[in-house]
C-alpha cells in the first residue's frame, strides 16, 4: 500500500543507488513530495538517464518544489566515497535524510577498488564511511533521519572476525548475508551513538522485490520461464518494495524513532544475533580502521 507522507519541500535526501530498483522508487516518490533528491550512483549515464525519466513521470512543478541532483558515487572505492561526500560538504548547506540503498547481491568472489570482499566492502564499509563523513551535516540539519536498507537474509549471516575480509573461505550467499547483518549492527551502534542528537537511524527489510540486484544469480535456462512467472506473481514490484524506505524517511509517524527494524512500514523483532550490542561495538571499532577514520 503507498506510503501517503507528508511534504518532504526544503528537505534535502541523498539515496545510494537511485538509478534504478528501490533507490529509483523513493527517488520518484520522494521527488514527488517535494523533496531536493541526489542520486549517488555508480554509472552517471545511466543516472542521468534515470533522473530525466523520473523526472517526466512526476513533472516538472510551476512553484519550483522538488530536484534531482545526479553525483558520482561508487561505494567499492573509498576515494569516490570521499570525493562525494567532499562535494555534498561544500554544497549543500543541510541535509535531512540519508538512505543507504545500493547493494550488491551474491556477486562471484571479487575484491573493491581497496581490496575488500565486493559485498561487504560495497553493503557495509562503503556505507559505513559515507554515513561517518556526513554525519556533521545530518546532526546540523536536526531533526534528520539515516535509513539503512538490510536484508531477511541477515538471518543466514554470522560476523566472523577472523575473516571479515572472506580470504580463508567464500561462500557469496553467506556473505551477503552477514553484509546484511553487518548493516542492521552499524543501525544498532550508530543510533546509541547518535542518542540526543535529534539524528535517528533506523534499518530495514524491503522484501522479495523484482530488481536487477540477482543479476549474478545463475538460473537455469529451463527453469528461467517459471521462475519469471512466479516472480511476477508473488514479487514486490520496486515501489512496493520502497514503501518502507519512503516511510522511514518521511512519515511524522517514526519522529524520534530510533534503533529500530522495520518491514511493511511496521517495527519487526530481529534475532539475538543482530541484537548483540559487543560484536556491534567491535564491528564498528574494525570498520573506522579498514576505511581509514582511525590508524
């Protein structure tokens, strides 16, 4: 069911990934509540294209309400991630919401540009430094809200210390998985941390959504015609699936909410595992050391 938020005029969201899936469904919707959007994507002709479409489905508004803004912004390379939050610091004077949407998806065994495992490096730690390095802007804009999309799949996840990194096994179902979890931690450590600022953090699940994010998931050529049909017929379409993004980021409902998983814009409980406050904290301490906030 659509979100129905309020007006999002004179806000400004940043949304990783809006090009296409999830992050370009919150960006049309959020776009259509008035809200000034930046697109931080990978491939910026695809984004642009992306926006220009985005932009004729919701109209362009005579009073001057509502933008897109297209940036550079690749989360598997740190330099990009500082680049683009350099040029977010120098021109934005607020910033109201941050959704951490991009993702990469059970991908072949892979290292970012730093040399990190693709899926974690990309999901956690890109989003991670992201998060860190706009942090001042989001606490001088209170009240502001930092949205982080996770997974389902967190649940097949663990936080193995010894290999963070996936040098001794990979196993890139369970890796996305425990990038996952490594994101619903980050929420958990990041909204203590944040008490009192008037910055609330919140993650969440979309659901099974019909997106590109599977495209290195090997179907079999005989089975590809079943499983489009059940896709169809059971998958959320992308909008349906941003529903929960949208209303972390715009309802007055979730006001001073933080801490929090949701689903189907409704709080969830969360396993045991995703509630360990110990391995959040240290998960946190390993992370300002592999992007480089701390030697």
């Amino acid at each position: 069911r659509p979100v129905r938020g309020g007006s999002m005029r004179g806000k400004t969201v940043i949304i990783t990934g809006a090009n296409s899936g999830l992050g370009r469904a919150a960006a049309a919707e959020l776009l259509r509540m008035r809200a000034r959007v930046i697109m931080g994507c990978r491939d910026r002709a695809r984004a642009e294209r992306a926006a220009r479409e985005i932009r004729a489905e919701v109209g362009e508004r005579a009073d001057g309400a509502g933008e897109l803004v297209v940036r550079e912004l690749d989360l598997a390379s740190l330099r990009s991630v500082r680049a683009f939050c350099h040029r977010v610091l120098q021109e934005e004077s607020r910033l109201d919401v941050l959704i951490n949407n991009a993702g990469v998806f059970q991908c072949p065994y892979m290292k970012t540009e730093d040399g990190f495992e693709m899926q974690f490096g990309v999901n956690h730690l890109g989003h991670f430094l992201l998060t860190n390095l706009l942090l001042g802007l989001l606490k001088n804009s209170a009240p502001s809200r930092i949205v982080v999309v996770s997974s389902k799949l967190y649940k097949y996840g663990e936080i193995n210390f010894e290999d963070l990194n996936s040098e001794i096994s990979y196993n890139k179902s369970f890796c996305y998985s425990r990038s996952k979890l490594a994101n619903i931690l980050f929420a958990r450590e990041l909204a203590r941390r944040l008490e009192g600022t008037g910055v609330t953090v919140n993650s969440l699940h979309p659901g099974i959504v019909r997106t590109n994010l599977g495209r290195h998931v090997n179907i079999p050529l005989l089975a590809k015609p079943l499983f489009n049909l059940v896709s169809w017929a059971f998958f959320k379409t992308p909008l349906e699936g941003a529903q929960t993004s949208i209303y972390l980021a715009s309802s007055p409902d979730v006001e001073g909410v933080s801490g929090k998983y949701f689903g189907d814009c409704k709080e969830e409980e969360l396993l045991p595992k995703a509630m360990d406050d110990l391995v959040a904290r240290k998960l946190w301490d390993i992370s300002e050391v592999m992007v480089g906030l701390l030697k």
